[in-house]
C-alpha cells in the first residue's frame, strides 16, 4: 500500500495559460468597454475585468469582475453570465486563438481580502506586535 498522497496535487498555470489569460482580459476589458450589452443590469455600470484563468487545455477560461465604485456585483456576474454566447463571439472577434474558450464569471473577493487584512494589521493588538524593539 502507498503512503498519504495529497489528494489533488496543484499545478501552477504555464506560461501559455497566463499569456491566453492575459489575452483575454485585455479583449473582454475593451469589449465591456464598448458597452454594447443590452442587459438592465450592464447598463453605466463600468467594470474592471481583474484577471483571467485560462484551464490546462484553454477550453474554458474564468474572468474575475468587479464594478467600479462598487455596486451589487453578484446581479452584474449574473448579468454577465447571461451574456456569455454574446461575450464569446464578441471574443472570437478579437483574439487570435484556434478554440475561444467558453466563459464564466465570478465577483473577484481579493480586493475584499485585502482590506479585511489591512484591518486587521491595523489592530492595536497586532500593530503592538509590529513595532520595532529599536524604537
């Protein structure tokens, strides 16, 4: 019998999923740019398209969205999600790639993270831990 393996080992993504990825966000930020979406929930608002993850094989690629100035981000990935056939045309448009991946989206949290990290280093608790013993 073998011993404990990890359950699902974790590739980081090669260079060509982060060039595709790259590819990609740069394409999706101008297509949403352009504001041709009729869907309610797209109308003035402005998004930034935070990154792109391509899958091993390129077939699927996951865009992390967050509107500007914040907003209800869950009703605009809905919104985008129901705008994906559209967006994955629109894509075919401007990347030169042999199979445009289909496309999901999710609300990006890590600007969300970022701040509760902040806060907490911020903490009298923690920020008295931080000072230099020098001082």
């Amino acid at each position: 019998m073998r011993g404990k393996e990890p359950l699902m080992s974790v590739k980081p993504p090669s260079q060509r999923q982060l060039r595709v990825g790259e590819e990609i966000r740069h394409a999706m930020s101008a297509i949403l740019a352009r504001g041709d979406l009729r869907d309610p929930a797209l109308q003035d608002v402005s998004l930034t398209v935070s990154e792109v993850r391509a899958s091993p094989d390129l077939k699927n690629a996951t865009c992390f969205v967050i509107p500007l100035g914040g907003g209800d981000a869950g009703e605009v990935v809905d919104a985008l999600k129901r705008a994906g056939p559209f967006l994955r045309g629109q894509l075919a448009r401007e990347v030169r790639l042999r199979h445009v991946p289909r496309l999901s989206f999710q609300a990006d949290q890590s600007f969300d993270e970022a701040t509760r990290i902040d806060n907490v280093l911020r903490r009298p608790e923690v920020a008295r831990d931080l000072v230099d013993e020098d001082e």
